[in-house]
C-alpha cells in the first residue's frame, strides 16, 4: 500500500503551517472559497497564537494598531489600538472557536520536511508528532496546496548578540524571546540593550514594574511614536453615533489603513519633515529639559526601519519618575557587575536583557525537495510575494513592515486562493510561477527593513524581481486590488496531472 492512502497518512486540499495570526487568517480565506473543501493547521507548538503565545517579556503588546492588525472578517472591537499579548492570544482563539479553525487546527505536529511528487502532483510532507508522555512519532501528511504562516524568524533560538565579553557578566542575562516567567526584577538594577519596538516596551513595563533603575542602551536611535488609546466607557466616536457596529467598526479599520498609508507616503516623499514631526511629538511628551540629541536623532529616515508605537506615550512619560534613563553609546565590554562604554562610562547592572533582534527563519525550518532535488530558497523568486518559482501549488504568507502584517498576509491569502479557483475551474493540478529574465533585473528583498537583524537576510530570503508579477510590492490598496481582481493567469504555468 502507498503511504499516501493508509488511514495514517491523512491527505487534504490543502495544509496549512502555522496557527498564528497568518495560519489562522488563512484558515478562513481557505473555507469561505472552498466550503466544502478539506484544510488542516499543524502547528509545532501546544497553543496557538504564534508571537503573541510564544513571547511573555513584560508589557508585550500589539507594534501595529489592532484596527488594521486584527482579521478582517472579525475586527477588533475594543477601543484600545493597542493590546497587549494576552488579549491577542485570546482574540485569537476567539476568532478560530467562532469560524471553527480551532477544529482544524492540530498542536504538536512539527513539520520538518516537505516534497513536491510530481508524479502524484501533490505534496508529501514529513511530521514529528509530540505525543502524551510517548515520545515523537515521525507521520506522512498529503496535501494538494501547502500554504506557509510560519514568519520569518527562529521560534528556538533566539538572535545572538554579539556583545564582547557578556559572559563575564555575575548577574542575570535574558532574551526577551525566553523571558524566565520567575525572574525577580524588583528591586534591582536593569540595562536593557537595543532600541526596538521590545525595548520600548520594556522600559516603561520594568519601571513601573518595580526596578531600582531600568536603563535602555542603544547603539542607534529608533523613531517612536505614541499612540492614543481610548478607553472602555469613553465617549463614542461620531461613525459609532449614527452607524450600527458592524458597520462602524468597518469605518474605523478603513480609518487606520488609510491614515497610516498617508504617514508612511508623507514620510517617503518629506523625510526630513517627518523625522521633524516625530521628534517634536516625542519632545512634547518627555520631560521639561529632557536632551533630545543624541537618543531620538536616528541616523536613517522614517519607516527605512519600522516606526515604534507606544501607547498613550508610555515610553516618554516612563522618564520622569526618574528611574529611566536612556543611553546612546557603545559597549566596550560586559564586567562582572555591569557595562563598559566607550566613552569611558559604565552602566552598572543587576539583569541585562539583550533586546537586539531576532534570528531570522524561513519556512519554520522545513527542508524542501521537488522530486527528491533540494530547493534552495534564496536562489528563487516571489510572485507577487505570495509563490514561490519552481515549487507548485505552494503558499508563502508575508505581511507588511510599513503597515500591520495582517493587511499583507490577508492580501496574500485571498490572492492564493483566486489562483486555487482558477486551477481547479480549469482541470488543473499544478499552479507553478515561473519568471522571465528580463524580470530578475534590479531583485532585491521582498522586506525592505535595513534593521540590524535583517542584515543576511538575503542569506535565507527568496528575492523580488525588478517588474511584473515578481516586482516588490509596497501599496496595500493596489494590493488588495490585484488579491480580488488581478490576472492570476501573468507568470504562473498551471498544468495536469499526467496519466
């Protein structure tokens, strides 16, 4: 008997990998098209959520408004923008519990190898099964599309910084990927290394947390905007007075898409004026005499790396109770009880969270074959950031990094699934891209971030062509767009299964 027809190799229409905001969003892209259509989630860990499940640093919250970052088909109905990592992860089984995703999904299935057989033109895929007290059991999924919402970074090992001598360090050293849920910071001293959307939610969550003294040590200076947050009970909105819900909360999302669109355009075309914007909001809600320069002074302009919220300017107002205090310098060497500086300063430190970035991961660490020949992703190209050349019938969720990612991977999802219609309107089994030369001239990466952690990207990133279906997209509304009515037909070779 092939494996693919035992009762242990269960197959499906499609597969998809990951229960996190993607997985899930895809979930429900893949049953409103397909009703009748088979789906399964595997997902590696015991809980789904991904990030917002995974990460349990102090403060973890939403770096995109919730308006735009929740699903489209259930928005986000509470006031705040801004929600914290709990309510997100509850808002996500919410939202799979009330579309039966929930039921689809299947925990502690690790997806470690998948193959392309061209002869069955359907996908084998290899999966560890963690089960009870028993063990791993290695077990054969099939499936006809294989769709990826596994991000872009490494859920088991986090990024190593390379900080000269940490491991003289006598105190306690974190990463806020694996934050110890028993860590004690009460009462004591904390240097918080790096200037991203994590250190800035840490150092106002530590302060008010009861830290002696929580200093953020950056190398560079990140953009950092606050973000009003309204509050339960609070007056309504004027499209809440004379809208039902539905409808307003519609408005609402269609209000933050377009307001951030705007921002990040006026920040393309004006940088020098943005950059002004941001740093005199900033101004306003530091304290009086607080010196600007050098700490909110990047050396890059808006959105070339990813614009940090705060809600309600919590990281502003955290500076005045005088027990944050922000430092731009660079290290020398770690010591037994804190940080060298080269400018001759030291930080003395009872914890040092190492808040620099994140390993970057493909694919969820799954290796490729089609017909037993390794795929080498980064020597590959993306249509319309959603497929992947030479691998067929194969999904690739990427969001936005100049907008929620949500906007991007729904964009993606419903583009997927035109492409599974069209395939399945005409007889076909297989739904390849394929690019012209003339289309890989001026590639570059289909996330343009130039953050310290992305440098290598290229390194496991497949790349955006220069024009056509593989060109780098960066509008969500020509997005959206193309998701509904673009051709499906440009760039991509369908084809039948061979008797």
């Amino acid at each position: 008997m092939n494996d693919h027809a035992s009762a242990s190799s269960p197959a499906f229409d499609c597969i998809i990998i990951g229960a996190g905001i993607s997985g899930i969003n895809a979930a429900y892209r893949f049953q409103e098209a397909f009703p009748s259509g088979t789906c399964a989630i595997l997902e590696g860990r015991s809980e789904l959520g991904g990030t917002w499940s995974l990460f349990k640093y102090p403060g973890i919250r939403s770096d995109s408004d919730l308006h735009t970052f929740g699903f489209p088909f259930n928005p986000w109905e509470k006031p705040n923008p801004i929600g914290d990592g709990a309510s997100i992860v509850q808002y996500c089984k919410d939202t799979a519990a009330k579309f039966g995703i929930d039921r689809k999904i299947r925990y502690r299935h690790k997806v470690v190898h998948a193959e392309w057989r061209s002869e069955e033109q359907r996908w084998r895929l290899d999966v560890d099964v963690e089960g009870e007290g028993e063990g791993v059991e290695r077990k054969v999924f099939w499936a006809n599309w294989l769709i990826m919402g596994t991000g872009y970074y490494d859920y088991d090992k986090p990024l190593q910084a390379d900080i000269p001598s940490l491991h003289d360090f006598k105190g306690t050293t974190v990463h806020p990927q694996f934050w110890p849920e028993d860590l004690d910071y009460k009462g004591k001293k904390v240097v918080v290394i790096g200037s991203g959307a994590t250190a800035i939610t840490l150092l106002p969550s530590l302060t008010n947390g009861g830290a002696t003294s929580v200093t953020m040590l950056q190398r560079s200076p990140s953009y950092v905007m606050s973000l009003p947050q309204r509050q339960v009970g609070g007056p309504p909105l004027w499209h809440e007075r004379i809208f039902p819900k539905w409808i307003s909360l519609k408005i609402e999302r269609t209000k933050s898409i377009v307001i951030g669109y705007l921002f990040w355009l006026f920040c393309q075309y004006f940088p020098g004026a943005g950059a002004w914007l941001l740093r005199s909001q900033a101004k306003k809600h530091l304290p009086p005499g607080f010196v600007m320069d050098p700490h909110f002074y990047p050396n890059y302009n808006p959105w070339e790396q990813r614009l940090c919220l705060c809600p309600d300017a919590d990281f502003f107002k955290c500076f005045e109770t005088g027990r944050a205090q922000i430092v731009t310098a660079t290290i020398k060497n770690v010591v037994e009880d804190g940080i060298l500086l080269n400018n001759g300063d030291k930080l003395d430190a009872d914890i040092i969270v190492t808040a620099t970035g994140l390993r970057l991961s493909l694919l969820g660490k799954m290796s490729i074959t089609k017909d037993s020949t390794p795929i080498t992703i980064p020597s590959h190209f993306v249509w319309r950031t959603c497929m992947i050349t030479a691998l067929p019938n194969f999904g690739f969720l990427m969001g936005y990094v100049n907008a929620s990612w949500t906007l991007g991977s729904d964009t993606s999802a419903r583009l997927l699934m035109r492409v599974m219609k069209h395939q399945k309107e005409h007889g076909f089994t297989s739904a390849t891209p394929e690019i012209e030369d003339d289309e890989k001239e001026n590639e570059e990466l289909p996330l343009g971030l130039n953050s310290t952690y992305f440098k290598g990207a290229e390194k496991i990133m497949p790349k955006s062509g220069g024009k056509g279906a593989f060109k780098k997209r960066k509008n969500y509304f020509v997005d959206w767009w193309i998701a509904g009515f673009g051709s499906v037909v440009d760039g991509i070779v369908y084809g039948r299964k061979t008797v």
